[in-house]
C-alpha cells in the first residue's frame, strides 16, 4: 500500500460527479432487453469457458455491429483458440459510477449531472448500478439497485469539496463489484484531475483491476488553466487511465469540451451496448495464471480499416 498525497493525477474515469444544488431534473426510462440467443456466460468462470466482450469500431470511432463469428481471431498465449460462443446481445449490465466530488468540479456540475442523465438513457431495465462518491476520501453511498434515479438524486445534492483519492474509488469500486449479480462489469468514471489523496498506490489497482472481469470507462475533463504544482499529475494522468482502460476493453474518453460530456457519457452507453461476445474452452484452467489475449479481425477488403477494443487477457482460477 502506498503512502498518502500521491502525485499522480488521474483525470477522468469512471462517473464522477459532484454538484451543490443542481436545478437540473431528468426523466430517466431504460430500454427494455433484447433477448439473447446464447446462455449468458462470464469472462472467467468455474468452467473452462472464457468469454472475451469486444467491441469494433472504425478508425473514427462508430460502432461496427455487422461481423459474424468468421470475421474473428481468438489467440491465448500465442495459441489460436476455437470460437464457440459468439453472440451480439445486449446483455445487462453491473455499472459502478465514480463520482469526483472533489473542490475543483463546482463549476462543472450541471454538465455531469446531464452526462449522467445521458448515460442512464442508454440502460435496460435488467441494469443494476451502485454509485461511489470521493474527495479527500472514497465512500460507497448507493449500493446495487436497479433504479439509476436514486444514483442521479444523490447526485444532485452532493456538494464538491476537499481533494481526489480516485485510486481509492476504483479500489473500493472493485470491492463492491464482487457483489454483482451480472456476468458483465464495468466502472465509468467522471473526473477532471489525477489522483493526489489516495491510500492505494497505481501499482497496486493496476493488479487488482486486471484479477477482475470488471471493464473500465473513462471520461476525463481536461482543464487547460491547472497550476504548475498539478502539472505533473494532469500530465501523467490521462496516461494511466488510458492504459487501465485499454487492458480492461474499456475507454478512456478526454473531455475538451464540457458541453461534449454528455454525449460521450451516451457513447460509453451504447459501447457497452455495441460489444460481441467470444467465447473459447481454455486449457489453463486453475492453475492460477495470468493468459494474454488477442482478437484480429478478417474482414472484405472493401470495408474500411476497423480496431478491436477488447480485455487483453484474464486470470485463470487457482486449485
């Protein structure tokens, strides 16, 4: 564990919001699921059985829904692996929202309540969240419901203060997601600055967070007029969200703009919607390790140049 005041800014990831008094009110209704083909299965299960959700887009960032199980590669360990799970669904999630109540998001609280609002859009009704507030300190305040309108009226009242433990939020988000009743996970964080109050230390969340199945989202808002004494943090920030992000499948999002906010909270929305989910029998069960992971696309040559954004690899369970 590392010592307190690390210099280590984390700028935007998983919802973080904070505001005194928002005169912002939002009707909030899920989409009904859609029904799914296959049985839900989990990244890392009792069986042998290794789900890997990925998500394809072009190079300028829109969703690709229209690949079939022949268009994909699955390797673990250098070793192509048989697909035999493949599926589109829009299966339900378990969301951790962070929410970065932290002094210097007073100004930009209406922007994430409405990124929130967009957010909760994009649900469906088999959804459950939980929401963690942090400033000088990381605190769970909803647990699991299925009802993001609690989430978005403890938002409302909350007021900003104090400095950024966001190391210890996505510590204790994990904790909490032990709870899930969901095979897939996801964190989306909201912040505008990098870790400088934490208890936890990177190292040690970058381990855990990688032990889990639990997909990261980031949405960092970049403030262009931070201090010299923050510009290390600010630097270094986006860097280590970007990395956490990317070996989870999930997104790191810079926010420029705050009137941008809620439409990339809505595209973190539908990119969890948007995912293929590839399955293979893994040979490595139990023995505790961690397995890389790759998917490579084969694709006509008429379509344009396409990414995977997918988990890089998992941890086998133990004996």
């Amino acid at each position: 564990m590392a010592s307190a005041h690390l210099p280590l800014t984390w700028f935007g990831i998983i919802l973080s919001l904070s505001c005194s008094c928002l005169a912002f009110q939002a009707t909030i209704t899920p989409r009904a699921p859609r029904p799914s083909a296959d049985p839900q299965a989990d990244l890392r299960s009792d069986s042998s059985l290794v789900v890997i959700p990925t998500h394809v887009t072009t190079v300028s960032g829109s969703s690709i829904t229209s690949l079939s199980r022949e268009n994909f590669r699955l390797v673990e360990d250098n070793v192509e692996q048989p697909i035999v799970h493949f599926d589109k669904d829009d299966a339900p999630v378990s969301v951790g929202l962070l929410f970065d109540k932290s002094g210097s998001m007073k100004d930009k609280m209406l922007k994430a309540a409405e990124a929130v609002t967009a957010f909760f859009k994009t649900a469906n009704s088999e959804d459950e969240f939980f929401l963690v507030e942090f400033s000088d300190r990381a605190k769970l305040v909803v647990p699991f419901t299925p009802d993001s309108g609690i989430l978005f009226s403890w938002i409302s009242h909350t007021k900003p203060f104090g400095m950024t433990s966001l190391l210890d939020a996505i510590h204790l988000s994990l904790a909490q997601m032990k709870k899930a009743r969901n095979p897939r996970k996801a964190i989306v964080i909201i912040s505008d600055g990098g870790d400088n109050w934490s208890r936890h230390s990177a190292r040690e969340v970058r381990n855990i967070l990688l032990e889990s199945d639990v997909q990261l989202y980031a949405m960092g808002i970049f403030d262009p007029n931070y201090s010299r004494q923050r510009e290390a943090e600010t630097r270094n920030g986006p860097a280590l969200l970007d990395e956490l992000a990317r070996q989870t499948g999930g997104r790191n999002y810079p926010v420029d703009d705050l009137n941008d906010l809620p439409a990339i909270s809505a595209k973190i929305g539908n990119d969890l919607r948007n995912e293929y989910l590839l399955g293979y029998y893994t040979a490595a069960t139990r023995d505790g390790k961690y397995h890389r992971v790759k998917v490579d696309l084969s694709v006509p040559r008429d379509m344009p140049e396409l990414r995977a954004w997918y988990r890089k690899g998992y941890y086998a369970l133990s004996q």
